[in-house]
C-alpha cells in the first residue's frame, strides 16, 4: 500500500465551449443565458467537489483563443468526476442543460 506521502492526487477539468446564438453576450437574444450566470456560477462555487473556475478572475482575465465574440469557454476544476456529475446534471444546472437549444 502506497504511503498517503507518495500518492498521487488528481483532479479533474472541464472545459465546455460552445457558439451562442447572439452576436455577442451582450446580444439581446442572449439574455435568458446571461441573466444565470452568476447565480449558476455561485451555485458551482457552494457545491461540494468545486475547486476552481476559469472567470474567477473576471472576463477581461479570459483570452479569446477563436477572436470570435460568439465562441464562449468556460473551465473549472472539481474533486472528482462524480462531483462534476451531480452539479452538471441534477439541480438547478440541469434545467439549463436542458434548456441549451433555447
């Protein structure tokens, strides 16, 4: 058995990008989205298993690898898959989940 000195520990990232319908998110069409944010981004933050998230630092803070203003990253870091798991797909993210065609 591994001393707990040399076991490795892991976490795990996720990256989720996607092209929003609007011309940008400030884009009126985008509101619906945007209106969420924080509260989406607080909620991961409180749960259980969160460690980091990208914007932490603020938008100016997040580069635009594409320079196209309808590409949209988020990252964040968790403890555990099983972590990620229940944020993403049970509570109040998995309505927007299913929501995203909107």
């Amino acid at each position: 058995m591994p001393s707990p000195l040399h076991t490795p520990v892991f976490h795990l990232a996720q990256v989720n990008t996607a092209r929003i319908r609007g011309r940008d998110l400030q884009d009126p069409v985008m509101e619906g989205f945007t209106s969420q944010l924080d509260a989406i981004n607080a909620l991961a933050r409180s749960n259980p298993g969160f460690i980091w998230q990208w914007d932490e630092a603020g938008p100016e803070a997040i580069p635009e690898p594409w320079k196209d203003p309808r590409v949209v990253t988020n990252l964040s870091v968790w403890e555990t898959l099983e972590a990620l798991q229940a944020f993403t797909y049970a509570g109040t993210h998995a309505g927007m989940v299913r929501r995203r065609r909107e």
